[in-house]
C-alpha cells in the first residue's frame, strides 16, 4: 500500500492518456484529484510509521539493467529523509492540483496540464524514493522533462516557449557533470546502490586523479561533480539564470516547481550523498561560498524586480542559498528542515500570488496595482503570513529553521563560517525589504489603474482560497509542530539510519541570548525601514534611486548574467556552430562527400550519354578501339 504514494500520480497520468477520449475532463481532474489526496494520506501514515519503527520501507520492484556484473535494480527505499520528501512533495502536490480546478478552468487543454502535473509527481516521487544512483538519474531527468512541458505550457507565447527551451537546456549543463560524478562513483566503489557505497565509503582509501597538472582526490572530485549538478536543479549562482524565467508558465506550475519540487532536488541530493561531502572539506566551503552568494545576490535582484512572480522567484532562489549554507556547514537537518518549511510558506506565497494576478486580470507589475486590501483581503492576510514566515519573523515556520541557520555560522569550524554569518544577516534584512516592499505596492500603494476597474475588483472562488488557507495554517505552524524531528538529539537515530551524517556536536546557540536573536532583529528592522521609506518619507528612496542609479541600474539588469552569457558565450557558440557549418559542412564535406560525388556521377553520365549517338558505325569504331586496348593489354601484361 505504500507504494501508492509514489505510484497514485502515475496512474493518473495514464487515466488521462488512456480514457481522455472515452470520459469528461471534468471527471478525470475528480479522479486526479482524489489520487493525490490518497497519496498524502498515505505519506502521513510512511512518515508515522518510519518515525515509530525508526525502519526503512524497502521494497523490490525488478531488475532494470543487468551487463557484465552490473546489476541495476528498480526498488522504492523509504527512510526517514525520504518520507519527509514524499510527505511534502504530495502535499504541495495535492493543493495545487486542488488551486488548479479554478485557476485553469478556462483553458481548453486543462486535461493536458493535469497530466502533466501528475508526471511531474511522479517523477520528484521516483527520484527521492531511489534505492540507487542510476535509479535517482532517471527521476531527475524526468523531473527536468516535465519541467520543460510545464514551463512552455502556453507554448503558442515566445516567452513561454523560449523559457521552456531555456530552463532545459541549462539544466543540461548541471546534468552533464551530475552524470560524470555518476561515473566516478561506479568506477571508485563498483555500485551505485546507496548502502552498498556508503558502506564501502568507511573502508575506502581516496584515489588520485592528475587534472591540468593537479593532483585530485576522487572523493573531492566526486563531491564537486555532485554538487555542480545540484547548482542546475537547485539554481545557484552561475547556472541560476533559467528559474526566474520559469515564471512564464501558469502560476500553479510556479508554486509546484519553486515549492517543493524540482528546485529542491539538488538540496536533496548533496543531503542524501551526505557521507561523501563530509569527507570533502574543499566542497564544503565551496558549497557555503555559492549558497551564500546565491541568496545575496537573488535577495538584492528581487528588490529591483516589479513583476510579482519573479520577486517571489528570486525569493526562492535565496532561499535555496540558505539550504545550501546549511549544508556546506554539514548540518543537514537543518538544511532539510528549512526546505520543509520552505515548501509551504513559498507554496502560498506563488498560489496568493496566482489569486492576485487573476484578480487583477493578468496584470503581474506591481506598480499597476495598488489598495487591493480593500477588495481581496483574505489574500492580503494569506500574503502577509507567508512573507512573515519567509522574513522569519517568530513564531512563524521560517522562524524555525532559518533562525539556526543563521546563527549555526558563530560556531561551525569551516573556514567561511564567519563571513557567511554577516552576510546571512544582511540577506536577512533584503528578504524582508523585497517582501514588505511587494506587499506595499500591491495592497497599500497608490492605485495605478482606472478607478471603475478597482471597484469591480472582488476575492477570488472559495476553490482558489481554500489551498490557500490550508497553506496558511501550514506557515504558522508546521516549524513549531516539527522541529524536534529535525532539531531534537532523541530522533538524531532517524538521520543516522537514512545514512545522512550529522555534525551534532555544534551548538546552534551561542551563550549570548542577545547573539541568538539578531537574525530576527535584523528582520524586523527590514520591515520597518519599509514602513518608514514608503509611509512616512518617500523623497529618501527617490534619492537613493538617483544617487546609485548605477547601481539600481545594475540590480535591474539582474548583475548582467543574462547580458554575459548571451553576447560572450551563446552567440559565440551560434558564431562558431554557423561557421562550421557553412564552411566545414557545406563548404567542405557536402562538397567532398554527398554533392561533390552526386556532382560528378551526374557529368560522367553526361559525357558518357552524349556517346550515345545512335549510329552503328559509332559503335563498330568504339568496339573496335576497346578491343585494340584489351588485346594490347594482353599482350603487354599477361605474358
């Protein structure tokens, strides 16, 4: 029964496909619905059985690929890291296939873009629940593939459409070296089975491999391929620029990949190969370097952006920093503990949202809007909770987990720790400036459109409102209801025995109550520099605007990645692949090969047509030469 979890999604995606000429579509989104709504159910009762029986659910499905002595089995393992993956993937999962009956409604393929979502389940479900590396690929390309059909779901739109072509083709970069970090481990270790490598990691002595005159460890190596394909999935700095574009799919699209999903894959990643990264000292730091330069510099973009969706995506690109400072920092409890709570106050955030954009008639500038507490104040109250929970303000979930994150940077030994702690409290007050900032403009600003428009302006379906509810409930409370699973030493066996390695002899909190409690000051005291700026003196932003207008400049241009990578490395490639091909293809092997061989069959047959004349006495003189030539030749060469 428990595998119905994993595989309720999937049965789903074939009802669509298979009855979707032979039931109503009406009936088939029920269908899609109820599945994913057993399926939480179900997660409810994994995860209460793995924390009960501290017991990993393993269950053999077949032999996938069998050459030479490698041997791939296709089996589910459920252990206390991944039922916190399938609990939380399904319940994001249920809610926006729930937002989506309303949200979609007018779309003529909403029956397609339920089937999409159920596969792109499916596959974040296959991919937590692997029993092996090959097994998790398969999950993760899955995951990308379906990230591309839902991006470019309005595909007639070019935006769409180049979004789409866009998040794939850069998630390729990170599966390139994800797949070369695959390899590794099966030539270092003889299998990719999790236990089987983690077992043998304990008796493993490192290899060494010579690049560009270097000398590597494999380990180290192996880590640092790892973690470049987590930076695609999870985009961080450098291979980030496809998740702000992502936005150009529908809003539930949005909250499922941004939430929960696919860019949470890479955090899960580096905690599920946790053995190996804490045996790598040198990725360690490097993981904390990008993961806080990542959530710096999403922070400081997302003050710059006016688009609703974007700002809350560039959000969640911080937020994937934090995850990762965590992780650098070896406490990968703690890193899950944030994407935890992450899912649910993001999930709200992207679906309040979806309800304001609608209201507003697709309308996602927030500078258009303005004074809608008014006329949707149930979303004004849904949005406030979530940018209260992502700004950490007590007792909200965000509190929780990035309340320790923060401060876990005064006491851990890695060599950036205390860098990355005065910079985690800045990005603490950028969120809450970005957050109160887009709160301002939609809700308390100036009205920027018609007056007759505004007052036709009404709170959206109880079907949209309700997931939002739900959620809400979700970022007050789900930090406080369970951190002692991922904080409390008593359940530390449950990580042990999902082969997550635990640092647990670093204190979170110093002695110095004051010390403990500046990440949250430093969040108040971004909201009420938004209070101050926007309520009270204006004329201070106009002129922070015109005296660093460079640098505002440089924030709207979102630190000219977009720019770089488009004037000096693609149109470079399209440069050279145009070149090649007009020169080395066409110019040079069509010529010698295919055209230059059909070219010259084609004269021969000429010359040779031309000798058919049609006159005997042509062919007695011609018959005549050839037998002077072959009796010569006879003569001559055959003595």
């Amino acid at each position: 029964m428990y595998s119905l979890s994993i595989f309720l999604p999937l049965i789903s995606f074939f009802t669509f496909i298979v009855f979707s000429n032979l039931i109503k579509k009406k009936y088939l989104i029920y269908i899609s619905i109820i599945n994913i709504f057993l399926a939480t159910l179900i997660s409810f009762d994994i995860f209460n059985y793995v924390v009960k029986n501290n017991d990993p659910i393993e269950f053999y499905l077949f032999n996938w690929l069998n050459s030479g002595n490698f041997v791939s089995k296709w089996m589910i393992s459920i252990n206390f890291l991944t039922s916190i993956m399938i609990l939380v993937v399904n319940i994001v999962s249920a809610l926006v296939q729930f937002y989506s009956v309303s949200y979609m409604k007018e779309d003529k393929l909403i029956a397609r873009f339920f089937c999409y979502l159920n596969l792109f389940s499916f596959f974040m479900l296959f991919l937590v629940s692997s029993e092996n590396l090959l097994q998790l690929y398969f999950g993760w390309e899955g995951v990308g593939l379906c990230s591309y059909l839902l991006i470019g779901f309005w595909f007639y739109k070019e935006s769409a459409s180049n979004a789409a072509l866009k998040a794939f083709i850069v998630n390729r970069v990170g599966d390139m070296f994800f797949v070369l970090g695959i390899i590794l481990i099966y030539i270092n270790f003889n299998s990719l089975s999790f236990n089987e490598i983690f077992l043998s990691l304990n008796d493993y002595t490192p290899k060494k491999y010579n690049i560009l005159f270097f000398n590597f460890d494999s380990i180290d190596i192996i880590c640092f391929l790892l973690f470049l394909g987590a930076m695609g999935k999870s985009a961080q700095l450098g291979l980030h620029t496809w998740l702000p574009d992502a936005m150009e799919g529908p809003t539930p699209v949005s909250a499922l990949i941004h939430a929960a999903t696919m860019v949470t894959a890479g955090v899960f990643l580096v905690c599920k190969m946790s053995p190996f990264f804490n045996n790598s000292i040198f990725v360690s730091n490097f993981i904390v370097l990008i993961g806080s330069l990542t959530a710096f510099f999403a922070a400081t973009v997302a003050l710059a952006e006016n688009d609703i969706k974007k700002i809350i995506a560039y959000s969640t690109c911080s937020q994937l920093g934090f995850m990762f400072i965590a992780a650098g920092f070896s406490l990968y409890n703690l890193a899950i503990f944030h994407l935890f709570t992450h899912a649910f106050f993001k999930a709200l955030l992207f679906l309040g949202s979806g309800s304001i954009i609608q209201t507003m008639n697709h309308e996602q500038n927030i500078k258009k809007m303005g004074n809608l507490w008014r006329k949707i104040p149930l979303t004004y109250v849904v949005m406030l909770l979530g940018s209260f929970a992502l700004c950490g303000i007590p007792f909200f979930s965000g509190y929780y987990s990035k309340e320790l994150i923060v401060n876990s940077g005064l006491s851990s030994s890695i060599f950036l720790a205390k860098y990355v702690y005065f910079i985690s409290i800045i990005i603490v007050i950028l969120t809450s400036l970005y957050s109160f900032r887009l709160i301002y403009y939609v809700f308390h600003g100036k009205i920027n459109f018609s007056i007759s428009k505004f007052n036709k302006l009404k709170e959206p379906s109880i079907i949209l409102l309700l997931p939002l509810i739900l959620l809400s409930f979700l970022a007050i409370f789900s930090g406080y209801l369970f951190k002692d699973f991922f904080v409390d030493s008593k359940y530390i066996n449950l990580w042990i025995n999902s082969n997550v390695a635990i640092l647990n002899n670093i204190n979170f909190h110093s002695n110095n109550y004051l010390v403990n409690h500046i990440p949250t000051a430093a969040a108040f005291f971004g909201i009420i520099l938004i209070i101050y700026f926007y309520f009270y003196n204006k004329n201070i932003l106009l002129l922070l605007k015109n005296k660093f207008s460079i640098f505002y400049k440089f924030l709207l241009n979102k630190w000219y990645f977009d720019f770089f990578y488009n004037n000096f490395i693609i149109k470079k490639i399209i440069n050279l692949s145009d070149n090649l091909w007009k020169k080395i293809d066409i110019g040079l092997i069509d010529k010698l090969g295919p055209d230059g061989i059909a070219i010259s069959t084609k004269n021969i047959s000429n010359f040779f047509s031309k000798l058919q004349s049609g006159y005997i006495y042509h062919y007695i003189f011609s018959f005549v030469i050839g037998m002077t030539f072959l009796i010569s030749f006879i003569i001559f060469f055959l003595k």
